[in-house]
C-alpha cells in the first residue's frame, strides 16, 4: 500500500501540518475564535510530535536490535513492510543478524552440553577453582574419589585430608604433586597436575586427581615377581649340581666296596664322614628345593575364575573349617553380612584360600593369648565397593612394619615364609581389588579387602 511508503508518508504529514499552521495563523490573526485556535494550535503540536515520532523509528528499532543484542534477548522481531527498499533492507539486515546471533547461541549451548558431558563421563577427576577455593567445576570422578557430593569450597575437604587442601591452594600451574591420603580403611594415592585459565576475568585453577594406588602396586608386584623369577633361576642352578653331586657320591661310596678284599677295612671314622657330608648335601638340597617351590608359588596364581556367589555362603564355607581350630584355643569367632543378600563376583576358591589365610594369620599370632576375638565381616562402603573386613584382637602389627607386610619374603613371625600377604594382595589385583591394612598394637588389627 503506497500511503505506507516512508517517503510519501512525510510529505503527506509535512503538507497536513504546514496546512495546520497556516490555518491556526489565520485564526490566530483574523478571528476571535479562541477556542477553535487553542484546538487547531493543539492539532499542530500533535503533528509535529508525530512526525519526529515516525521519523526516529529508524533509532529506536536500531537502539531495541543492539538492547537485545547486549542482552542475549533474539526474540525481538524487526519488520516495516511498506516503508519502502532502504527501510525493507535495514529490518532484513536486523532479523538476518539476530537469526545469526540465536544460531551461534544455540549451537555454544550445545557445545556446553557437549563439554558438560565429556568433563562429567571422564575416569580422571577434574576440578577448578578461583583464589579464594570457591569451586567452579568438579566432575563426577572427583566427587566418588574424594567422597564430596557437593563442594562450594576445597577448603572443606580438610576433613577429608588437610595436606590435600594445603596442596591444592599451593600448587602453581604446570606443577604436579603426589599425595596419599588414607580414607575409609583405604590408601590413596593421589596424583595431581594443575593448570590455570581465566574466565570472565577471574583466574581459575584446573587441576586433574588421578588415584594412581592401583597402578603403583601393581608396578611393585610385577618388580617382586621379576626378582623372584631371577632368585629361582639363579637357586635352581645352584640346587641342580648339589642333588647331582648327592647321587655321584653314593655312587663312589657304593662302588668303593666293590672289588675289595673281605680283609680290607674302610676306617669307620671315613664312612662316618662321608656318610654325614652325604646326608648333609641331600638334605639341604631337599631343603633347597622345597624353598623354591614354596617361591615360585608367587608367580604362578591362577587367573580367577569369575562367577556371582552369595557371600554369606563364602563366609559359612569359611567358618566351618575355622571353628574347631579356633575353638580349641579359646577364640570367639564372628561373621556379619550386611545386607545378608550380599553378592559377589569374583573366583570363590581364590577368596576363600585368601580368607582362611589371613584367619591363620590371626590364629597363630594370638597364640598364648586370652580373650582373643576374630571378626569377619562384609558391607558396601560409600563409593559403592564391597568391603570384607578380618578383624582380631591379637598383638597387633607394629606400625614400622605396616608398610612392609605385603612385600614379598618379609615376615614378623620366626617359622613364616613371608609370601602369604604378598599371594593376597597379588589375588585382588587380578580381581581388580585392594588389600589394606590397619593395626592399633594389642588393641585391634583389621584386613579389608575392596572389590
């Protein structure tokens, strides 16, 4: 419609309110028509307000696109159909850019997302924070390892593990750190590398925390089962040639009285010896091999056999061969499984060879001892892991030797052979698992296992 044209619209309005003016100077001048005046010059004040009015159109359909613009706000429409080209191609302009603007904001949403659910699906747990602690970002790896659902500040992990705090706000960019922190009956160690960025002009800490506990025993196992294989090469070499020797002097002390005279005497003191040096070389070399054997028992565990049994049957199993023995040195023994529905996965021979370890470990050190309780237990923790716990209240471990205990040949007991901790804590790996330990000397000694 041509009476919409913008150009055709002012000369429309200037032409109207020239023809206001001359009539309101006429009645102004010529007539003693005051009121009429008043309403004509009120007309053409009117007219001139609306013709500025229509005129800054232009401004204010600028000035909502950039308002909007500022405030993320593509809702705004822009149209002025009619007002002619130039009008037609400025609002063009103004929807193809606000389109622009909401594609480019959508597609940063989806990409938040993105990153949202990459960061949260990550192993590795990943947290930032401002100077001050205030946390920005924590995925859901850092939540389970550090057992935080909900964290405002690191500061309140200090109940967690205060060198953990004091290494985080002291931890510049690019440094990395190792921190063990025990939780729960559990040991971790805590590898952490930090990073920093800015974001909306604040400067943030990115650090990473990786429970590296697994992988650092699993290095040490594998560092012992190389030297125990070099031990048993190296033995085996040495017991080989002694059995031989064993069997060539038999045969030299056999044949010795072969073609001798009836008259003809061995001194007994010489069969003596060679008799003793005899029984000395072959029992040692018994002795040798047996040892061996014993070894080499570490580095040949069969792979487990997984299968999901109920483990109130794994303890009843246990119990039965346990009790008679324990019974007879006056020990009350206990289980408990909570729930009694509880189930496991995991190769039930190996775990019960395990478990009865540990309760002979128990037995033989509160030999001699009275009012000696053995508990035996199972649960779920709070990461959602099943704990088995073998409690006494026995002597005790010393703490100097708490660190030592699974290492391969050390042993606190005369007659042990110090392989049977090192063959338990090598069984929960190839389950996936850890073994940990705990003792408070001649008050309480607990074992957990964590699958």
């Amino acid at each position: 419609m041509i009476y919409k044209n913008f150009r055709l619209q002012c000369i429309a309005r200037v032409l109207v309110l020239g023809a206001t003016i001359t009539l309101f100077s006429h009645l102004l001048v010529g007539t003693s028509w005051y009121a009429t005046t008043l309403i004509v010059g009120s007309i053409a004040l009117y007219q001139v307000y609306a013709l500025i009015h229509y005129v800054e159109k232009t401004n204010r359909d600028l000035t909502r696109f950039l308002q909007s613009i500022r405030h993320s706000d593509f809702s705004q429409t822009f149209t002025g159909g009619g007002l002619g080209s130039s009008f037609d191609a400025l609002n063009t302009a103004f929807s193809e850019v606000t389109d622009a603007f909401r594609r480019t904001r959508a597609e940063k949403e989806e990409q938040y997302r993105y990153l949202q659910t990459v960061v949260q699906h990550v192993g590795i747990g990943l947290l930032a924070f401002g100077p001050d602690g205030e946390v920005e970002l924590m995925n859901t790896a850092v939540r389970r390892l550090l057992n935080a659902p909900q964290l405002k500040n690191i500061a309140s992990l200090e109940s967690f593990s205060k060198p953990l705090v004091d290494t985080l706000f002291r931890l510049k960019p690019g440094e990395k750190a190792l921190i063990k922190v025990d939780d729960q009956n559990e040991s971790l160690q805590l590898a952490i590398y930090a990073t920093a960025f800015r974001l909306r002009d604040q400067k943030l800490t990115l650090v990473s925390i990786q429970n590296i506990q697994t992988e650092l025993e699993e290095k040490e196992m594998e560092a012992w089962q190389n030297l125990i294989r070099v031990l048993t090469h190296e033995i085996m070499n040495s017991v080989t040639p002694i059995a031989s020797l064993t069997a060539t002097v038999k045969d030299l002390f056999t044949s010795s009285f072969v073609g001798r005279k009836p008259d003809e005497k061995i001194p007994s003191e010489t069969i003596g010896d060679i008799r003793g040096a005899l029984g000395t070389i072959q029992k040692r070399s018994e002795g040798l091999l047996h040892f061996v054997e014993a070894y080499r028992n570490l580095t040949h565990i069969p792979r487990p056999r997984f299968r999901i049994f109920p483990v109130a049957e794994l303890f009843a199993r246990v119990g039965q061969l346990m009790r008679g023995q324990m019974a007879k040195q006056g020990i009350q023994f206990r289980t408990s499984v909570e729930p009694e529905s509880l189930e496991l996965t995991a190769d039930p021979e190996l775990i019960e060879q395990m478990l009865i370890n540990l309760l002979l470990n128990a037995i033989q050190a509160a030999q001699g001892r009275t009012d000696i309780r053995i508990e035996l237990t199972a649960r779920m923790d709070g990461r959602g892991h099943l704990l088995i716990e073998v409690s006494d209240t026995g002597p005790g471990i010393i703490e100097e030797a708490l660190d030592k205990v699974f290492i391969p040949f050390f042993t606190t007991r005369r007659d042990g052979s110090g392989i049977g901790l090192s063959v338990s804590r090598q069984i929960m790996r190839l389950h996936r698992g850890t073994i940990g330990v705990r003792s408070e000397p001649d008050v309480e000694t607990i074992f957990t296992l964590r699958l």
